[in-house]
C-alpha cells in the first residue's frame, strides 16, 4: 500500500509537470477557432476553403458545414476566418479540404519570422555554447581553488561570492549596459556572452562535489611530483565528470532560454536569440497562439534532446554534490 501510494503521488506530480508541454505541442496543430475552444484538448476535424477574395489575394479560411451535402454535392457553409468571416454561402463538397493535423503551422511559424528562426537558431547555438565553455573554465579553477588551495579570508571571500546569488539580476541590468556601452560591446557576441562567463552557482555546485573527494588523493597527487594543474586536469575533471555535465546542462538551459538581456544588448535582428523571435508572435493586434505554440515546441527540441543524451549523468551530479560541505 505504501508502494502504491508513493508511486501515485509520484505519477500525480509527473502528469502534472508534462501537461503544459502535451497543450503546447497539441495546440500547435490547431486552427485558430479550435485554440479559442477550450472544451477541445486535442486537434479535432477541420474544413477549409481556398478562394481569390476581391483584392485578388488568395485566402485560406476554415468554414463550418451547417447542410449538406445535398444530391447534387452541394453543401452550406460559413466562415470562421478571413475577410468573410461570420459569412455563408454553398459551394460544391470537392471545394472544402477536410483537415485535423495542422503541420503547416509549423511552416509558417519558422517563416513568420524575420530574418528567420534559422538565424536565431544560430545566434542562440553560438551564445550558449561559448558562455557554457567559458563558465565551465571559470567554475572549475574557482572551485577547485576554494576547495583544495589555501590561502588568508578564503572561507569570507567564498562566502561574500555566494552572497551575489542572491542579488536580483534586475538590479544589475542599468550598471551592466552601461559598462558594455563604455567598452564598446553593444550589439556584438561578445555582449551576449562574456557577462555570463563566470557564475557563482557553478563555483557552489563544483566546489561541493570537489569537497567529496578525499584530500589524501591531492597530497598523494602533489608529493609524486604532480603539479596543481595535472591534478586538476588529470585527476580531479575526470572524477568530476557528473557535476561538469550537470552544469553544462543548466548553463545551456539558461543561456537558450534568455530573453531580457539579448532583447537589452542587442538591436539588429541579426543578433537576436529564439526568445526574442517567440515574443513576435504576442503583439498589440492580439497572439497567435498556435503559431507561437508551433514556434515553441521546435525551439525546445535542442534542449530536450540535451537532457536525454546526458539525463543519467545530471541525475547523478545532482546526488552527489551535497554529500560534503
């Protein structure tokens, strides 16, 4: 019985965590009446007509069959979008195309877009990937030192850098471009990656783990001749490798899902991340949500995909960094 309860609380909360991501993928494929109808979870059938309104644009409208078909296959229907909405005329059956997935959406969510996702996809790659190698560097000198080098106030000035965790990054933004504007850097990789080289979470999260590791094996290391560096690059990296991955995944997953500080120290479309290109879709004329659903459900796929390859070893870094310290 007690099996059986924890295992039902525990698929509770998994149902729960996965919900938001099963109606993001579900709404993607719906047309925009069915994204308004909350009674309907997932894609239902959809009729559709394509027509050269007045201004000799072709349109695409999803229409509601209210008769028919009759004998001689005609059908009444009405408009649900476009120019003539709310509209209703016949039309011969072989004119209306039944639809249930929308796979277009997708298409036209990546080409809504300007530039293009293509290019955000890129710029976002780039950024992440520099500023988790340069925080992954940072980390592990800076923990390795607070871990196993001694030297005068190292406990004060560990304990006064754990302290900026703590400070809003809100309250940073103003100091921050101002500082990148006096360098030069607005607008530039640079100002996308090099603030975000160094954090205090990955030096806490390394220098854990790195105190679980028995001092003896440093000073074996270093009375056989080992220098500093070899032992951290030939000894202590290589039993870190759990912490590592899992640093890498939440800095990536961080860098990837940044939104105010590109959208502050970028202003060329060129330079712009995938958040930025998702908040295109939410503007003063309204949202569309089933594009912006299309649009983010592929630009999570690199983190998903992420977190599968590595998911083994980010559990495990999470059980072992809090063994000491």
């Amino acid at each position: 019985m007690k099996s059986i309860l924890l295992h039902t609380v525990l698929l509770s909360g998994a149902v729960i965590m996965v919900f938001p991501f099963f109606w993001m993928v579900t709404t993607s494929f719906k047309s925009p009446a069915e994204v308004m109808d909350n009674e309907k979870w997932l894609p239902g059938q959809k009729f559709y007509y394509t027509f050269t309104n007045p201004l000799g644009e072709v349109e695409e409208v999803e229409v509601e069959i209210l008769e028919g078909p009759l004998a001689d296959g005609q059908v009444q229907i009405r408009h649900w979008s476009g120019s003539f909405r709310g509209r209703r005329e016949w039309l011969h059956q072989s004119k209306v195309v039944r639809k249930v997935w929308l796979w277009e959406n997708y298409v036209t969510a990546w080409n809504t877009v300007q530039p293009d996702f293509g290019q955000y996809f890129w710029v976002s790659a780039v950024t992440a990937t520099l500023t988790t190698a340069g925080q992954l560097v940072t980390s592990i000198l800076a923990a390795y030192a607070f871990a196993f080098m001694r030297f005068p106030g190292k406990e004060l000035i560990f304990l006064i850098f754990i302290a900026t965790m703590m400070v809003p990054q809100q309250v940073l933004l103003v100091p921050d471009f101002l500082i990148l504007k006096k360098l030069g850097l607005f607008d530039t990789y640079a100002a996308l990656t090099v603030p975000w080289m160094a954090a205090a979470f990955g030096v806490f999260l390394l220098r854990q783990f790195f105190l679980a590791i028995p001092r003896d094996l440093y000073d074996a290391a270093i009375v056989d001749g080992c220098s500093r560096f070899g032992f951290l690059w030939r000894i202590l990296v290589p039993l870190s490798v759990p912490p590592i991955l899992t640093l890498t995944i939440f800095t990536f997953l961080s860098s990837w899902n940044a939104l105010l500080w590109p959208l502050i120290a970028t202003s060329t479309p060129q330079l712009r991340t995938v958040q930025v290109g998702l908040s295109y879709f939410s503007q003063e004329s309204g949202t569309r949500w089933e594009l912006l659903m299309a649009a983010s459900t592929f630009s999570i796929l690199p983190l998903v995909i992420l977190y599968i390859i590595f998911q083994r070893q980010f559990i495990q870094g999470i059980a072992h960094t809090g063994l000491k310290g």
